[in-house]
C-alpha cells in the first residue's frame, strides 16, 4: 500500500494464505455495516488512524500461526485416525476370530450334550442293573442263611464236644488214663481207664469206660481248630438265630483256657495271640461279617453282655459298681 492510494502489486510476497496485502487492508479498513454516517467522510475515505503495515504484517504472521498450529492439529488427528482405524481392524479380526471360536465351542457343546444324554442313559440302566444285582445278592444272602441253618439242624441242634487238656504234673500221680482209639479216624470217642481190684492171678485190673460225642479234641488240638469247629454256630447268631456256647467242666479242666485263652502279662487273659479264646474269636468274627455285609444293605445294631456263672450265681463282668477295685464285678438276677 502505498502512500498515494494504489494498490502495490504483492504477487512475490504473497503469503500461503494467497490473500494480498492490499486485500487485508480494505478489510480492515472497512467500516461496519451499522456505524453511523457521520463516521464517512463525503469521499469515500474513513475517518481516524489508518492501520500501519506493521500491524498487518503481526496479524499475518498469527494467522499464519494458527495455520500451522492446524495443520499440526489435522496431521496428528490424521496419525490418530489411522491409528484407531488399525486397532479397529485388530479388533474386527479378533471379532472374527472370537466368533469362528464361538462356533467351533457350540458344536463342541453340542457334541458334548449328545455324549452326556448317552452317559445319562448308560448310567441308569447300570443304576438299574446294580439295584438288581444288589436285590439278587440278598436274596442270595437269605437263602445261604436258610441252608446254613438247615445244615446244623442236620448236626444237631444241641451239639456236645469234649476236650481234653494236657496232663499236668499234678496228674503225676493219677492211676486213672484217658486214650483216645487207635483208629485215627475216629475222633467222637474217648475212652477213660481206671485201675480196679487186683485178679485172682494178682494182675490190676483195667476197667475201661468209652463215651461217644459230637467232636473230641484231643490235647493237642488249639483254640483255633475248636473255634473252627463252632463257626458256623457264630456265623447262625449274626444271621439271627439265637445260639449259645458254654464251657462246663471241673475246676482246672480248662474252661478258662478255651473261652477266653491264655493268660496275660500282667492281668486278665492274651484276647489277641495265636491261642486266644472263643469269646475273642467270636466277638472278632460278629464284627467281621457285620462289616462285610454293609455294603450289601445290611445294619446291625449290636449289643453285648459279658456273664459269668459261679455258684449258681450270676456275674456281670461289665457292671460298674462304686468302690470296686477288682473290675467292676456286680451280681445280676438269674
């Protein structure tokens, strides 16, 4: 602009914006639209101070500015743009990916309910099978305890063995002999010797007294072998018949021996050895046979008394009687 009113041509220093300087002048020059009339001169021209090249050139230079401060602006929301739209793409992909995935599952699980169904009706009928096997093995149950009881009716109901102890040295002096016969075979006879009068020739004579039982057990014989000779009759208790088994005999002759067994060290007898009694083994047996049977269905409720006759009177062995020192021994009525 210069000062006689022309326009200077501005063609070489034309900024990026492609606006002239003269151009930014009649803009800024020009007045308002709605500034009064006295503000015009009557030429044409305008009243007040005319803005200074300066003044146009800083305005040039903000707007320049802020066009570059854009442009940044624009490249960087550019560099966003393409960054999301890649991480768009990723996650389209992933979408993709997760869907065939999600696919792939629910044939999976389709799979997967068809072989549960199969299973389901595999273990039912197995279940049914096992509920049939289960009635069929206590219907076996019941029909061994009618024959089990059938064979000791067959035995006898009342049964009688005889043992006999080993001599001891005590017995040193006895004239009387017990021998067993000769046969092998035959072990339900005994036979007691005794010596009586001399015969006229001046012999001893021998008298011999033979006695028949159900079973002999001869000295040699164990707790075990007479134990498993009255198994059976344990075994017919547990099945719910009523059975007992008592020992009689003379004082020494045994029967605390072969109901309870040896004694043991310190008091009371050895209930857990090889040469235990039949209360133990019995006892043993009961709770051997309860457990076995458990799992077929079968409860047992047990319940035990421990007696002893002496006297014709009855002991408890298990009361708990106040002040006893001795085991608790009470008296029970008859």
């Amino acid at each position: 602009w210069d000062r006689g009113g022309g326009r200077a041509a501005a063609g070489a220093a034309a900024s990026p914006l492609r606006i002239t300087c003269g151009e930014i002048l009649a803009k800024v020059a020009r007045p308002p639209r709605s500034a009064p009339k006295s503000s015009r001169r009557e030429s044409g021209g305008f009243q007040g101070p005319r803005p200074s090249l300066s003044d146009i050139l800083a305005e040039v230079e903000e707007l320049k500015a802020r066009l570059l401060r854009s442009t940044q602006e624009m490249a960087s929301m550019q560099e966003t743009n393409r960054g999301l739209q890649d991480a768009l793409q990723q996650k389209e992909a992933m979408v993709g990916q997760a869907q065939l995935e999600n696919s792939a599952l629910a044939r999976q699980a389709q799979e997967l309910q068809g072989q549960c169904g199969q299973l389901e009706a595999t273990v039912q009928a197995q279940t049914q099978e096992v509920a049939q096997l289960r009635e069929e093995v206590r219907h076996g149950e019941l029909v061994r305890r009618k024959l089990s009881n059938t064979v000791l009716e067959l035995k006898g109901n009342i049964r009688v063995f005889c043992r006999v102890r080993p001599a001891i040295p005590t017995d040193a002096a006895a004239t009387d002999a017990t021998c067993f016969p000769h046969d092998l075979d035959d072990d339900k006879t005994v036979q007691l010797r005794l010596a009586g009068a001399k015969t006229a020739t001046g012999e001893a004579a021998v008298k011999v007294h033979s006695f028949t039982f159900d079973k002999v057990f001869r000295p040699s014989a164990s707790n075990e072998a007479v134990f498993a000779e009255i198994s059976q009759l344990v075994q017919s208790a547990v099945d719910g018949y009523r059975v007992c088994i008592f020992a009689y005999g003379a004082t020494g002759s045994g029967k605390t021996f072969t109901m309870e067994g040896p004694p043991a060290v310190g008091q009371g007898c050895d209930i857990s050895g090889p040469a235990r009694g039949l209360i133990p083994r019995a006892v043993s047996q009961v709770f051997e046979t309860v457990a076995a049977l458990q799992p077929q269905g079968w409860t047992y409720t047990v319940t035990a008394q421990f007696l002893e006759i002496y006297n014709d009177a009855i002991q408890d062995l298990l009361a708990v009687v106040p002040g006893c020192t001795r085991g608790g021994v009470g008296r029970a009525e008859a």
